[in-house]
C-alpha cells in the first residue's frame, strides 16, 4: 500500500513539473493579433466534462492533503483543511454540478484559489495542463443553466476540439 501512495506521488509530482511546462508555455506564445486576448488558463478533470479557471486566482495545487470532513453537511462544502496555518474551505463541485465523481476519484488533488474577499479550495479528478485561452472564442454559458449554477460559470470555450467550461472565478472564489 505505501509502494502505491510512493507511486501515485511521483506520478503527481511529475504531472505538476509538466503543468509547469505547459504554463511557462502558454504565457510566452506570441500574439498574433492585436485583437486576440490571450489568458492562461488550468484546466482541470471534474468527472469526465473539463473546466478551466483563469491561472490569475490559482495560488496553489496541493497533493494529498487531508480534509476535515464536517459532520451532518449536505451542502456543497466538503470539508475545510489547514492551509498555512488558516482554515479554509474545501467546495464540492461534483456536487455543486450534479456530475458523477467516478472511479479516478482520489480527493488528492486540490486547487487553492484566491478570492476577493476569502480564499478557498476545491477538489478535482485531474490535472490538465495550463491552455492560453483567447477570450474573445469563449462562447457564453447556456441560458438553460439552473440561476444559481449559472453565475458559477464564464462560458464555454474549445479546446483540442473538446469543450472545456470556464469557471467564473469572482463567484466561485467570492
């Protein structure tokens, strides 16, 4: 079992030096037109459906953290965690988006993103890359969107031909 949790880690670690790649990557490809308004972007796995959010909020990625899980909760927070010595919050967004967890669910991964008023965390299945977006491609969020979803999310933008959706990180991170 330890041999295990040793591989899993140096599998992390080693997808967390090719993210780092792919961002140094994104933030130095040269615009090509003055209209084009590039932002790097983490794009990440929740379920099988991708979501990116703007690097800007990201202040960390932590593997194999332990969550409190708080008892009798039934809402979109999954537990809390001690980051640097301050609680904060752990957001379920498999729940928040009624998408299946599925089996490549570890809660090893988790995305510390900065906020306006309050950081905060969320938990995801996978670790993508970092993708400069251009912004003027993104496509706006459905209309059909449950309210309270639908401020949660930016739009819809194409990526390697698959749709990735884009957080908005002001709402999600408050």
């Amino acid at each position: 079992m330890q041999e295990q949790k040793t591989d899993f880690l140096g599998d992390i670690k080693k997808r967390l030096g090719q993210l780092r790649e792919t961002f140094d990557l994104a933030i130095s490809l040269p615009v090509a037109k003055e209209t084009r308004k590039l932002v790097p972007y983490l794009m990440f796995q929740l379920g099988q459906e991708q979501f990116g959010m703007p690097s800007t909020y990201i202040l960390e990625i932590i593997v194999d953290h332990d969550i409190v899980r708080l008892p009798g909760n039934d809402g979109y927070l999954s537990g809390v965690i001690n980051y640097r010595n301050t609680v904060l919050s752990v957001l379920d967004l498999h729940q928040m988006l009624k998408i299946s967890i599925g089996d490549e669910f570890t809660d090893n991964i988790l995305i510390i993103s900065r906020g306006l008023k309050v950081n905060t965390s969320f938990m995801v299945n996978k670790l993508i890359g970092f993708v400069a977006v251009d912004e003027n491609l993104v496509k706006p969020k459905p209309f059909s969107l449950d309210p309270s979803i639908g401020q949660l999310l930016k739009g819809e933008y194409f990526h390697q031909d698959r749709m990735v959706v884009l957080f908005n990180p002001d709402y999600l991170t408050g």
